[in-house]
C-alpha cells in the first residue's frame, strides 16, 4: 500500500536539461517536502509547500523549483541541471491535522538522480 | 537554526547483541520532538520511535529504546537484540513543531546519518 509515490526510482540526464522530478500522495496531506540526501551530509531540505500553490524555500534552494498546482502532487524542478545535482531525491508528506510531530513524515522511495 | 549531529558514520553489532547510536543537537527551543528513522537498503524510510521534549520518560518501541538527556541535548538509540533486519542507514532528527495557523510547516532536520551492519 504505497502512499507516496515518486514516479521514477532512477534517473540519468544531461547537463543543461530541465528535469522535472514528481511525488503523488494519497493521504490527503497538505504538507509535501524534498529532500536531497548525499553520504556524509544525510538529508537536507530543498522546499516545501504547505498548501496548494503555496511553496518555501527549504535549506538548499539554489538550482531549484517547485510546482504544486494539485494536493496530491508537488514537482521538483531542475531548470538547468549540473553534475553536482547528482543525488537521491527523496520526497515526503505531512498532515497538517494530525500532527507531525505523532506520526513524522511519509516518505517515498527516492529518486535517484544521475546528471552526466 | 537547529543543527543535528550523529558522530558515527559506521557501527558493527553481532546479531543478539545490543548497540547504542549517539546523536546530539543544537536548539533554543523548549518545545520540539526527536525522531529515530531507519532507511534500510530499499530506501524506504521507516519512523523508528520519537521523543516529545517536555516528556522526562524515555521512549520504547518493543527493541528500540531512547537516552534523553535534554540538558546535554543528547537522543541517542539503543537497539537490544540486534537482527539482520536492523541493518539500515539510521537517521536522528529533530522537529520544532509548527502552529496549526501558521501557515507554514513542521520540519525535520535530520543528522548525517549511521550506518549500521549487523553480522551473524
């Protein structure tokens, strides 16, 4: 019963393509996050949104975009990508409501990026 | 900001054995929660067990327990009667909670992670 669903589990793209990254949710959460996870710098925030057409930057912004137009869905969106994000992209979702702090994050299971 | 540390990059325990995971972190918050998550190799990340603050008692989840010493900032994972299973990247992370009128989000910041090999 997958709940957060990140449409390819591998990716390999080229220097300088627009590269769109996509995450579906059946929960009906408001809050939809990505990650980037490196080895040695664990998991570090990109964006989030918190409502539909709301979004905030997260720690590490720069390079990148996102998209919510629906509830369900959040883009992560690489206008022009660089070998250095080469990573594993991995998106989660929260519930407003329910309290993350009793049942965390959903997560995906990751996309893993390779720009060459 | 709050920062998240976890010093041990790798970490051995035999199977039956029990093995203790530090992390420490860096807030001025009062009110937060910890969370333990385990990512084993099918990238699936897993909410291990979690911590309220203003809690003195310790968290348990059947093998999985917590040391919380707030005044230290220190959340470390004692996993009793290792299994092959526990093997995992092990992630500690913290989360100051968001008001529900905000209009923002609770977030988790996580620490670099411990990986954990369990052996026969």
């Amino acid at each position: 019963d997958v709940k957060v669903t990140q449409s390819s589990r591998y990716l390999v793209k080229r220097t300088g393509e627009k590269v769109f990254l996509e995450c579906v949710q059946d929960m009906d959460h408001e809050n939809m996050f990505w990650y980037r996870q490196d080895p040695g710098l664990g998991l570090r925030l990109i964006y989030f949104s918190y409502d539909v057409k709301m979004k905030e930057k997260g720690d590490i912004p720069e390079g990148y975009s996102v998209s919510r137009e629906k509830k369900e869905r959040f883009s992560l969106i690489l206008e022009s990508a660089s070998t250095n994000q080469t990573s594993m992209y991995l998106c989660a979702s929260s519930s407003r409501d329910k309290a993350p702090v009793n049942y965390g994050y959903t997560f995906g299971s990751g996309t893993r990026l390779t720009v060459v | 900001a709050q920062t998240v540390t976890q010093s041990q990059p790798e970490m051995s325990v035999q199977e039956a054995e029990t093995v203790t995971l530090s992390c420490t972190y860096d807030t001025s918050e009062n009110n937060y929660y910890l969370f333990w998550y385990k990512q084993p190799p099918s990238r699936q990340m897993i909410l291990v067990i979690r911590q309220e603050a203003y809690k003195q008692q310790n968290a348990t989840e059947n093998r999985f327990s917590v040391n919380f010493q707030k005044a230290a900032k220190s959340f470390s994972l004692k996993i009793s009667d290792s299994q092959l299973g526990d093997t995992a990247m092990y992630f500690c992370a913290f989360m100051k909670p968001a008001g529900l009128n905000t209009g923002t989000a609770s977030k988790l910041t996580f620490g670099t992670g411990t990986r954990l090999q369990v052996t026969l």
